[in-house]
C-alpha cells in the first residue's frame, strides 16, 4: 500500500503559504481556470505570484497526495 507524504514535508521549505498553494490547486481541478487566470485572482488578493508557481507546486502537490 502506498505511503502519503505529509503536507508538512510538502511544503517545507516553500515561499508561499500552504492555504494559498492548496486553494489555487483545489481552484485549478475544480474550475475551468487557467494558471494565469489564478495568477489574476491572486493579484486582486494582493498576492503576487507567476503561472509557473501554481504549475510546481501543484504538480509537487498532486505527486506526494
């Protein structure tokens, strides 16, 4: 049986805050958004970030789940 990696080993080590970097995934595979439109979202959050972060993280994220 496979072993799940903790969401603390996840995102150790990362710039940004875990709620943020699971709400733009859980947004992602919900929605039809793209990465950049969460990168627009964000913005209006005041939470400056590239499209390329959400695609990392969220492939970090989906990998270790």
């Amino acid at each position: 049986m496979q072993q799940f990696t903790p969401l603390e080993e996840l995102f150790k080590g990362r710039h940004f805050d875990q709620e943020i970097v699971v709400l733009c995934v859980r947004w992602y595979l919900s929605f039809k958004l793209s990465y950049r439109d969460l990168v627009a979202m964000m913005a209006e959050r005041g939470i400056d970030l590239a499209h390329t972060t959400i695609l990392r993280l969220g492939t970090a994220l989906h990998a270790g789940i």
